[in-house]
C-alpha cells in the first residue's frame, strides 16, 4: 500500500486546525482530519523546525541586511 502525499495546504491548514484546537485533544483533530495522530505530529514539528531555522538565519543577518 503506498502513502498518500498531502498538499502542502492540506498540511498548513491541520497545521492551523491543531494549533487553534482549543481543549481538544491532537488526536480529536487527526480524526477530523481522517488522519493519524503521528502524521499530525510530524507535520506540527517539521513546521516548528522550520520556524525555528527561519529564526535562527535571521538573527545571522547584519543590520544592514535586515
């Protein structure tokens, strides 16, 4: 069985669902989503990553490049 592959704003928009979830639980959202609970887990922490690398290289930046 092969693995689905999910835009890139399937992914934003879990990304967003899960972070606005209120008292819910991330599981709760991957079953709305019809998805598992670690797909949802890999897609908030890559998205954390990325953040977090954007914000390193921007702090690498001089005054003037800012």
């Amino acid at each position: 069985m092969s693995n689905p592959k999910f835009s890139d704003e399937f992914k934003m928009n879990a990304i967003k669902l899960a972070n606005n979830r209120g008292d819910r639980s991330l599981k709760d959202v991957a079953k709305e989503l019809n998805k598992s609970k670690s797909s949802l887990d890999a897609w908030l922490r890559n998205h954390r990553e990325q953040l977090n690398q954007l914000s390193s290289d921007s702090r690498q930046w001089s005054a003037q490049e800012k």
